[in-house]
C-alpha cells in the first residue's frame, strides 16, 4: 500500500504485529520459580482462584513425582487452549476489574496469567488434564522440557510448539471420585524432593491455610489434611502475640496458649495481622532447612512478600527481629482495576508503591515502638535477655537481672510452689545485689582513699569528739581494762582476736581476710566517714547503718525501706566520687 505524505514522498505501510518467543517461557516460567515448594504453592492459589474447596497433593519422593488434584471449576478443550495457554490469561478481564470469583466470591489471587508458567521450572515432564463436570471426558496435554528446549532452540513459532498426548493411566490411582476440575502431573522433578511430609505441611498451613479467608477450603497432603496442629511445634515455641487492629484466626485464636497477647490498634485500618516472637532463634527454623519464617505480607491471602521488615532499619538492626515472626494483611493493594503493585514472580511489591509505603511508615512509626518496649519487659519478666539498647531500665540493672536469672537456674525445681518463692526471693536479690555493690565499692574506696591520701595518726583517735587519746592512756584510766566504745581502731582489734576465735571454731586453717592487720578494713562506713570528716558523706549515717547491715545480713528489705537506702546510695556515691576527685 502506498500512502503519499505532505512532502509529496511515497511511503509503504504494512500492518505488523508482536511475535512471541518461546524463549520467553524461559524467563516467565523457569528463571522465576525455583522450587517444588514454590510449584505446589502456585497450584494451590490456581484452585483457590478456581473456586476448588478441595486441593489434594500427593509426593512420591521414590519416584520424584507430584501428583497435584482439585476439585474446581475444571476447563474444556477451549478454556485448556484459549486460557491456560495463552500467556498473560487473567480471569480478571483486561481491565482486571474483575476481582471476585463468580460464585464463591473470593478475592482472586492470580492477576497477571503468568503464574502457570512456574510448572515448567522444575519436572522433566508436567502433566495437566481437567473437566468442568462428570459428563466431560478430561482433556489437557503433556508439556515436554526437552522438547521444548529443542524448540526453542529450533526458533520453532509458539503456535507451532505442539503439546504431547496424556495417558490417563498416569492418573489412574487419583481419579477416583474425580467428578470436575484439574490434575497435574509433575514428573522427575530436576532437584528431587527432599523435604519430609511434616515439613511440607507446616509449609502450607503456614504460607496457606491460615491465611486465605475461606475456612472450607481444604488441603491435603497425601490424604492429610492439612490443619493448625501442622503448627503446634511453632505455636507452642511462641512466647509473645501482638495482634494488629483486633486481628483473629484460628492460629492465635487462644490467647492462653501464649505467655502474653496484646493488640495494637493502628491509624490505618485496613493493615491487619500479627506479630509474634518465639523463646530461641533457631525456633523460627520450621522448614528443617537455612530459611526461617519472618514477617511476610499477604494480599487477599497470597504471600506477596517475604521478611517486609527488612525495610525498617531502626527495626532490623534490634535483637528482637531474631525471635519475631507474624503475618501483615493488606488487601487494599489488590482492591480492583488499580495499577499492579507486583513484581512477575508475585513474591514482591513494586518500588515506590505508597499503599506499601504507608504500611512500612505504620509499622515503624506506630508498632515498632510498642513491640520493643513490650518484648523486651516481656523477656525480663520471664528472666530471660531482652534488649540491651532499652532505655527503660540502666545498663547496670540489667547486668543485675541477667545476673539473677543465671543464679535463678540453679535452684529451678519442677515443683511449682517452690518456683514461686524462687521468683518472689529473686526479686527482691535483684536490688540486694545492687546495694550491695554500692556498698562494697564506697567503703573499699573510702579505705583506700584514707590509706593513700589522709594520715592516720600511730595512736588511736577518739572519733566522737576533736581530742585525740591514746587507748593506752584510756585503759589505764579506766584501770587496765579496754573499752569497746572508746576507739574504733581498738574496737576493731578487739574483732580480730573474736575473728581469730571464730576461725578455729570454724576449724579453718587459711587466711581469710586479705589482711587481718589492717584496721581499716574492720570499720564500716560510718566509722570511715567520722575518719574522714567530710559533712557529705555523714548526712545519712544513721539512717543508712540499719540499712546498711540489713543488706550485708541478707535480709529481705520493705519497698519503703529499699527506697530509702537507694535515695542514700545516690548520695553516697555522689559524695564519694568528689572526695576521689578531691572536692
């Protein structure tokens, strides 16, 4: 045909059109999919979205076969070539403004037609035959790997890549009772199958089962069903649940079977789900393989993306992501004939979509918050670690609290009434331990401060008052005999013949004390603070003496009693570090 243009130029037009590859396949089917796992879950969202209520799957690891059947809408010759062969078939329509299924009204999964194409990824051989009823005689045809990969290497036209006869005798053990719907049949699996049936199912009940809306849509395993006992292991490792805006399935169902369970209201309320955390990390391993369960995002049921929270940086780089795991519903990014928010393997959202960017902003800005806080008290609360990077509780009191429950997992018993005065005696350690420390490192400092910096006269000093005595010239006054009260360097000499004593009794033949002779280290800080002279440090003497020895005796102290001792450790330190410092 000759067309003239405005420039008096003669032009031929022609009429073109796209020509399709087979190699395309290639990149659609086989480099996007992987594994059997990611096969069988792509047939299971192909019955839902086929309106099945049953999906049996059945694995011959002996064999590496996968027999894959359900009992859906089926196809005839024409819906097996016009639909499930043509590459990029939605159910949907062309303007994907169809969402629902017909008469189950579920939200379809498939959106793109191209999901089909995971069956080519891992069988030498795959198998599909379907009937929409009992009357129907099965059609469908056998897609060859290697034939096609001579084709495709042949440059043969797609049109002319022709599908190999079934033989029904494949499907012979699995048609029984089979009145509709399609069978696949995936045979020598490239990599084999190499995950046991337990894991399979926990899989599925993970990924499927649970999420989709449909309570009587079924999935079996080898004639197992596939329910949320596959998940007991998990559920029962599972310490802490957060529910997102009142979110309810039956996996957490039971707010009884978790240590504890809260929800979190947030601003967007379309984004539902939950968040939980497990005891140990390796916990998390319910595949039996290097990949762990994390926090997925699902849309109208279909795992759309994997371990969303690696978008959170102030989230990632907190221990608590190691234990957590959880769900996040969001069906609005499938809500109708919107854009397609989806990579082509259906395992990712699309750079830059603001649904998706919304849902990250509320799970840092309004969860993150709530869950750190909370896990981490949580943790404590069951003596366990929790975050360090916690401000809610100082450095020092953690390291106390960890200290504790270590000790505490000495004297763990199995009888509950004993754990219970371990719990309440631990409780009250935790402080002792403090005070303790507070008061073993002011008086040693105290001793060595006087050791090193104050001289100490060789005769003893009345501490009570300005004038210095000797005890000698004491005891004579006194007509030889030693007084108790007088000095407390003498005082202390009096201890150590007691100590001596004491040691004998004891039958102990070492030394005990560093230094017996040094006087210093029998004073406690009252006596050291009348050494020293110092007005800061004798403010809260004779409050702190009855504290003080309640604490070195290992007395349980009242809440009023701790109060006070902590409100005088602070001055105390305070005051002692500016006598180091020589203020």
């Amino acid at each position: 045909m000759l067309k003239t243009t405005k420039n008096n130029q003669e032009v031929k037009q022609a009429n073109f059109n796209f020509i399709i590859a087979l190699s395309v396949l290639n990149h659609l089917g086989r480099k996007l999919y992987r594994s059997p796992i990611t096969i069988i879950a792509e047939a299971i969202s192909n019955s839902w979205d086929a309106e099945a209520t049953n999906v049996w799957i059945y694995i011959e690891k002996d064999k590496d076969k996968i027999f894959i059947k359900d009992d859906g809408i089926g196809m005839d010759e024409t819906d097996f070539q016009e639909k499930f062969l043509k590459v990029g078939y939605s159910k949907r329509g062309n303007d994907n403004s169809n969402i629902q299924s017909e008469n189950k009204k579920r939200p379809y999964i498939g959106r793109k037609g191209i999901g089909k194409l995971a069956l080519l990824s891992c069988a030498e051989k795959i198998t599909i035959i379907s009937r929409k009823s009992e009357k129907q005689e099965y059609t469908g045809g056998v897609i060859d790997n290697k034939k096609l990969d001579q084709d495709i290497k042949d440059d043969v036209e797609a049109t002319k890549s022709i599908l190999g006869n079934f033989d029904l005798k494949d499907f012979s053990s699995y048609l029984k009772n089979h009145k509709k719907g399609t069978l696949i049949f995936l045979d020598k699996l490239d990599n084999g199958f190499n995950r046991s049936f337990e894991t399979i199912r926990k899989i599925i009940a993970y990924y499927f089962r649970f999420s989709l809306i449909d309570k009587n849509f079924n999935i079996y395993v080898n004639d197992v069903k596939v329910t949320v006992d596959d998940l007991k292991d998990l559920k029962a490792k599972t310490q802490f649940v957060w529910t997102i805006n009142g979110h309810s399935e039956s996996y957490i169902k039971t707010k009884k079977d978790f240590r504890f369970f809260n929800n979190i209201d947030v601003s967007n309320k379309n984004i539902k789900g939950y968040l939980a955390t497990t005891e140990k990390t390796k916990d998390l391993n319910i595949m039996n393989l290097s990949e762990s369960v994390g926090v997925d995002l699902f849309v109208n049921g279909r795992l759309r993306e994997k371990n969303i929270i690696r978008h959170i940086p102030r989230l990632t780089e907190r221990i608590v992501t190691s234990y957590l795991y959880g769900q996040i519903h969001i069906d609005t990014m499938d809500a109708g004939n919107d854009e397609d928010r989806f990579t082509s393997s259906r395992e990712g959202v699309i750079s830059g979509d603001e649904i998706f960017e919304n849902l990250i902003k509320v799970l840092d800005e309004e969860i993150r918050p709530i869950l750190l806080k909370e896990w981490d008290k949580q943790r404590r609360l069951t003596e366990m670690d929790g975050d360090i990077e916690n401000n809610d509780i100082s450095p020092r009191n953690r390291k106390i609290e960890e200290a504790t429950n270590l000790a505490i997992k000495d004297y763990k018993t199995d009888d509950n009434a004993l754990n219970k005065w371990l719990k309440t005696t631990s409780e009250h350690a935790q402080f002792n331990f403090r005070a303790y420390q507070d008061c073993y490192m002011s008086e040693n400092l105290l001793r060595e401060f006087i050791s090193n910096k104050k001289k100490v006269p060789d005769k003893c000093i009345k501490l009570s008052g300005k004038n210095t005595e000797s005890c000698i010239d004491k005891s004579s006054k006194n007509g030889g005999k030693s007084d108790e009260n007088f000095c407390a360097f003498c005082k202390g000499k009096k201890r150590i013949t007691s100590f001596s004593e004491l040691k004998d009794f004891a039958s102990l033949s070492i030394k005990i004390r560093k230094n017996e002779d040094d006087l210093l280290s029998y004073l406690d800080y009252v006596d050291l603070a009348k050494i020293i002279d110092n007005k800061s440090i004798k403010n809260d003497e004779k409050t702190y003496k009855p504290l003080r020895n309640s604490v070195m005796h290992a007395v349980l102290l009242t809440d009023e009693a701790e109060k006070r001792l902590s409100t005088i450790f602070d001055n105390i330190v305070a005051s002692v570090k500016k006598i180091l410092n020589g203020k």
